[in-house]
C-alpha cells in the first residue's frame, strides 16, 4: 500500500497516524514514544488534549529527525477569530517545540451550537493560519468537524483552500454527504475515532468480515476506510495494538462486503455534532 496521500499543494500526508487524544494519560509521554518505535510518523494532537509538551518531547528524545514526523495540531472552538488563533498557534509551537507544524486544524467550526458569529470567527482564525502558511510556519492547514456548510461558508472568504477535514468517520458513522462534499473540493478526509472509540469493535457484522478476511476487527474497520481514500488517526496504548493498527495486511475487499458496511444503520456515534447540543443531539437520533 502507497504510505502517502498528496495534499493539494503537493504535501505528503501519511495515510495512517497516531491519535495522541488520552494517550498520555498516567503514562506521559511513553505511548507517543513507543508510537514512533512502531514506525507512525503521523501525530496528531490539538491544544485541547492538553499533552502537547509530552508528545513534543517523545518526538525529540525519539531521535528522529523532525523533518521524517508530521505534527498536526488544532486550534480548539474558544479560541477561533484572528486574533486568539494567532496566539493559539504560537503557543502550540512553544508547548511542541518546534518552528513549524506540518498541519493546523480548526478544531470545530463553532464555539458553540447557538453561536451567531461562527462565520466571522472562522474567517478570522482562517486569515491567521494563511499567514502562518505564507510564512512558512506551517505546511497545510485545514479544517476539523466542518460540514459542507460550514465549509461553503469558509471558502467564500478564502485565499488559499482548506487541504484537510478531520471527521468522526467509522462504520456505522460514515458521514457519506460531508466525505462526498470534501471529495468534490479536494479536500483529503482523515477519520477521527476510526475504531468508533471502541464502540464498533465488537459488532457482530464487523467481526464476521473480519474473520472472513483472517484480520483483526480494528485492522478491517482502518483498511475499510483507507480502501475508499481516508486517512486514519487510531490511538492505542499498547505495542501490539499500534503494530497491528499500522502494519495492515493487504487484502482485496469484495464490493458486496463494502456495500454492507456502508449501508448500516447508525452505530457507535460520540454524540458530538457542531450544530447539535450534545445532549440534544442524543436524544433526537436516540443513541
Ligand atoms: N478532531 C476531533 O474532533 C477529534 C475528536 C476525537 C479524536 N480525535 C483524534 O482521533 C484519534 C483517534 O480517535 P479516538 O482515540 O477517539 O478513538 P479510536 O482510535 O477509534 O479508538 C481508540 C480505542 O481503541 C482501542 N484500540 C486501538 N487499537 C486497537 C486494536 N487493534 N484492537 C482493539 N482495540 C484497539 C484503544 O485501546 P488502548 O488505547 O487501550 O490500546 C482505544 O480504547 C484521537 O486520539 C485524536 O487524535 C480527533
């Protein structure tokens, strides 16, 4: 398998990376180094997850060098607006340190559900990270939890177009209009919660195709979606469980199976949505 998809600036973004979300609960920065032992050069963390000083550090003590490692990093929803990104930014890079991140996210398209002013606030965060892109501080920036309209919303005050959407993308929750929209706009997707957190592991459909393919549940559910071009982030905790989760056989899905996955009901989902309370959004979909 090709390790890379191409961003549209020419940008290679490793197809599978480590979600640092929780990985460095208790444990410090052990998970993260014995992440980059396993062979991720992906890492993908956000000022919210609070652990941007351990992974920067597992990345230095790692010895590699920092050009061989992508560092994503997010700006998270009380900090969108020109100003406050800017900030936001600077202070990831101090936390990680380094001079440059090789993708920025705006972590959610809103403060809030019931925010009035989203669209201002975006556009200034979006003007900050094109600075930071003009000058070199960072090499792709992109989006997080954006739907098509927040994103047509974006894009009508954009210079330089958003080169990544990270969305909760897993069978069960395949969110087929938002992936189509980003496709259309050359836009890459990468999932978040790839393995539903978990919630989907233990399906009993998903873990019949896996054993009809002699893979592990988690290892189906990643290829199912890098089969149809998405990036996957998956956290785990243990050396076996990031081994499997990178070193995927390769094996040739039949379309039958591939249509099953995708036309599940809803299962596994977080019950977070950008224009949904959480709270709400749980009880009108009834998870
Ligand atoms: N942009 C956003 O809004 C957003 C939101 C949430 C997450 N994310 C990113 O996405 C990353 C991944 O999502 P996630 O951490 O929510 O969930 P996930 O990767 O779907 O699932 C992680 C869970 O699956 C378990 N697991 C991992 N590999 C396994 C395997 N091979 N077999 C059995 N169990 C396995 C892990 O257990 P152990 O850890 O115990 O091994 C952990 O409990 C995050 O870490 C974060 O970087 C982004």
């Amino acid at each position: 398998m090709e390790k890379y998809f191409i961003l549209q600036n020419g940008v290679k973004l490793p197809k599978i990376g480590y979600g640092t979300y929780k990985s460095t609960d208790g444990g410090g920065g052990r998970a993260v180094s014995m992440a980059l032992e396993a062979g991720y050069r992906l890492l993908d963390t956000a000022a919210a997850y609070e652990n941007e000083e351990e992974v920067g550090r597992a990345v230095r003590e790692s010895g590699i060098p920092r050009e061989e490692i992508f560092l994503t990093s997010k700006v998270w929803k009380d900090k969108l607006g020109y100003e406050a990104t800017k900030k936001s930014f600077e202070e990831s890079l101090e936390r990680l340190q380094t001079d440059y991140l090789d993708l920025f996210l705006i972590h959610w398209p809103k403060p809030d559900p019931k925010s009035r002013d989203w669209k201002e606030l975006d556009r200034g965060s979006w003007a900050a990270m094109e600075e930071f892109y003009q000058q070199g501080k960072v090499r792709a920036i992109g989006l997080s939890n954006f739907l098509p309209h927040h994103i047509e919303a974006l894009l009508e005050a954009v210079k330089i177009r958003p080169m990544v959407n990270q969305l909760e993308l897993h069978v069960g929750y395949l969110q087929e209009a938002a992936v189509q929209y980003c496709r259309s706009q050359k836009i890459q997707v990468q999932a978040w919660s790839p393995l539903g957190r978990r919630r989907v592991l233990e399906e009993p459909v998903v873990v019949r195709v896996a054993e009809k393919y002699g893979v592990s549940p988690a290892q189906f559910l990643l290829a199912f979606l890098l089969e149809q071009g998405i990036g996957v982030i998956p956290k785990a905790s243990s050396m076996e469980r990031l081994r499997q989760n990178l070193e995927l056989p390769s094996f040739a899905m039949e379309q039958e199976d591939m249509s099953v996955l995708r036309c599940l009901p809803q299962m596994g989902w977080s019950g977070e949505h950008p224009d949904l309370p959480r709270v709400q959004a749980q009880k009108e979909l009834g998870v």
